[in-house]
C-alpha cells in the first residue's frame, strides 16, 4: 500500500487535496453531504493505489534472443513475454527494455490490458554495427489504474546478452602452403615398414596399458616397448592476431584494426572448416584453442570483444606463440610494423613452420599530405622486405583491400614471393 501511494500520479494527488479540502469544508460548514463528497474523493486514489500496488508483484516477464550471436550488421529479434498471475486484470502497461546505446533506442510498448492469469508477447528488432557483447535489459514495466490516479515502475532484474560477432566472409578454396605439416603418432606408422616385427612402438609410460607391451620389441632392446596409438594426422594452424595500439589508424567500423579481427574470423572459420586444427593468438594475452569445446563459437566470442592495447607489443606476441609451437601454419594479421619489429617476427618461423602475413599500411586509413604519404609508403615497403627476407609468405593490405580478393595470393609459389621480395627492395632503395 505504501508503494501504491508513493505512486500516485498528479491527478491523484489532486483528488487526495480535493477531499482534503471538502473534508475541512464540511467540518467548517457542517454540511454531511460535503463530508459525503470528501469521503468518494479520497477513496478513489486509495483503491486505485491498492490496486495497482498488488498488481505489481503478481507479474512474471519473459525475454528471448533469437539469435543470440549475429554478425555484425545483422538483426537479432527480442520477444518479450509479459504474464499476469493475479486473479484481476491489470491497468495499462508500458513496457521498455533498457539497451546500450550501440544497439539503439529503448524500444516502448503499449499492453492495454492483461486479463486474470493472462499472458501476452510482444516483440522488437536490435541492430548493431559494431561488434561487441551487449546487456539486453533489464525490462521496465510501469502500471497505472484505468483512470490514471496511480502509476508503479517495476524493474524485473534478468538481463540477456547479445554477441555481436565480425563479420565472416567467405574465402576461395586455394592451396594453402604448409597444408601438410601437422602432428600425430600415424605420421610415424605411414613410413614403417609393414609386419608385426616393425610396428611402430615407443617406450613404456606409466599408466600405459599394459596389454598394449609388445614383446618382440622388449626382447629386442632390453626396455619395456608398448605399441604406439595410432592417431589421425593433423593440419595446425595458429591465428595470430595484432592488437598493439600504435600499429592501426581509423576510428569506428571501418578503422584498420576492424578489417584485421574480421579478416580473422573469416580465415579462421575457413581453416576450420578445412579440417585444421585451429589456434588464435593475441599480443594482449589470448590464446584461444578453437579445437576444444564451443569450437567457432568460441572464437567468434572472443573476436566479438577483443580491443587495442597500448601495453601489447611484437616481443610479447612473438614470445606467447612460441609457448606451444608445434609447427604448422601460421597466418599473421598486422598492424603497422617498423623494419626492427618485423625482423622480430622471423622468430616465429620455427619448428617447421610456414608463416603468411597480412600486413597492413594502415597509414591509408587516413588522409595523409603528400610528403607524409610518401614516407609511410616506403617505410611500409622496407617492412615488407624485411618480412621476406626473414622468410614470411607477406600479403600487403591497403584501405579498401578486400580479403577474398587477397585470399588467393596466400597459395601462390615462391616464386611470386620472391619476385615481391625483388620489387621490394626497389621501392625500399629509395628510402636511403
């Protein structure tokens, strides 16, 4: 009852001041029919309170997300099921869900009525173009009598969260170099020469299962040998991803580094679906392993909220995909690099691997003089020779390059690299 009062809307405060007024009237004048009036004035405002005040804690809201997770530029509809659990109707209802700003205005809903343990849905569309993970709600329901004396906010506490991914473009199927390099015990057993006597085996771990010993092998070299699983061979792949702050241009969807984490979506999910066993790597301390459990989903969530760092640097980035390197391919989305950072990153190319890099001039991100544009042209091209000379397969990105447009150039033959390498050194001559 409290709260109901507290609610009174100015019309009801106004009929409460009017009883007030006809109350002190009557005792002035004496007139009962004067009280009578008074007493209807108050009353009105009373019921209405009470009314609405136990309305509001006797209903229950529903909220769904279909689809939870959409890329960017995409629309995700919200449904939201409102349902009276009292025995009377309720008053008018307008109902408006919270949201970021990112995904636009507070939707605002008109519900007429609600009748007895009656239940209704209503629905509305959010967009986002910039990627991200967003709080949907909580929903705010006010309540108001029909003649509008009171009026209760209630706020239901539940929230639901909206991932907004980059968006994925599909990628041309090509060659890819390194396709072949991966890991597993079959690798071994393939070259072994066929028969009981020369299966393939190693020495004996504890927890080994014992039925697995293969005796001819232990009377042969005096230690315990068990037979070695057989295990599919598999392409690896590692993502890196450039995060440092200083190395990309641009402000909003269409800065360089938002070219860079939907670049690394789109190569992701396609050496995904290429059978590669997939590894994404940041320089602001990622490492997500996109073979385990949520697969894609779990990696497009990461991309939905990974952000610049000013702290991140090649160093940190080089020294974090050598924890677990195992070979494979590597296939690096960067920033701006000096000649110095990018002579870092032949530290990278160990263990067998084949290492692509996109690199990007993100200077055409901008609207440079002529004098500046010149001199970022030619320190990009000394990057990009030194990247090929440390032994980087480089792909140069410039403002408005597209991926599947790019894409094929990482299948191309030495050849077209070193030609690159050729006509890079060239562009970078002029620069001494």
């Amino acid at each position: 009852m409290r709260a109901g009062l507290r609610g009174l809307t100015t019309r009801g405060r106004s009929f409460l001041a009017a009883a007030a007024a006809a109350a002190i009237s009557a005792g002035i004048l004496g007139e009962k029919d004067l009280l009578r009036v008074a007493v209807l004035l108050a009353i009105l405002p009373l019921l209405a309170a009470a009314y609405v005040g136990r309305s509001r804690y006797k209903l229950a809201c529903n909220r769904s997300l279909d689809p939870h997770r959409v890329p960017v530029g995409a629309n995700s509809r919200v449904v939201l099921r409102l349902q009276n659990l009292s025995r009377l109707p309720t008053g008018t209802l307008l109902l408006e869900d919270r949201l970021p700003y990112a995904l636009g205005s507070r939707p605002r809903v008109v519900l007429e009525r609600l009748g007895a343990h009656q239940a209704s849905s209503v629905a509305y569309t959010v967009r986002a173009d910039v990627r991200g993970r967003y709080d949907v709600g909580p929903l705010v329901v006010r309540m108001t009598d029909p003649f509008g004396l009171c009026e209760l906010t209630r706020s239901f506490p539940s929230t639901d969260h909206l991932t907004v991914i980059p968006q994925v473009t599909p990628l041309p199927s090509v060659r890819l170099p390194g396709e072949y390099a991966g890991s597993g015990d079959s690798r071994a057993r393939s070259v072994a020469v066929h028969g009981e006597d020369d299966a393939a085996t190693r020495e004996y771990r504890r927890g080994d299962d014992l039925r697995r010993v293969h005796w001819k092998s232990t009377a042969r070299t005096g230690e315990l040998m068990v037979r070695r699983e057989e295990q599919p061979w598999e392409s690896r792949a590692t993502v890196v991803l450039d995060t440092r702050a200083y190395g990309h241009r641009g402000e909003g969807p269409t800065a360089s580094f938002e070219w860079s984490v939907s670049a690394a979506a789109s190569i992701a999910v396609h050496l995904r679906q290429a059978g590669y066993k997939l590894r994404l790597v940041t320089d602001s301390g990622a490492d997500v392993d996109a073979s385990e459990a949520g697969g894609d989903g779990a990696l497009l969530d990461h991309l939905a909220e990974v952000r610049l760092d000013q702290r991140a640097e090649v160093t940190g980035l080089v020294q974090r995909v050598r924890q677990r390197a195992d070979g494979g391919l590597i296939i690096g989305l960067f920033g701006t690099v000096s000649v110095a950072e990018a002579e870092l990153l032949a530290g990278l190319r160990g263990n067998g691997a084949t290492c692509v890099g996109f690199l990007l001039n993100s200077s055409t991100w901008l609207s440079l003089p002529e004098k500046a544009r010149a001199e970022a042209e030619h320190a990009h091209a000394a990057a990009v020779l030194a990247m090929l000379q440390s032994g980087w397969r480089v792909v140069g990105v410039d403002h408005g390059g597209r991926l599947p447009a790019l894409w094929p150039q990482v299948g191309r033959g030495a050849q077209g690299f070193a030609l690159r390498a050729a006509l890079a050194e060239t562009v970078a001559g002029g620069v001494r």
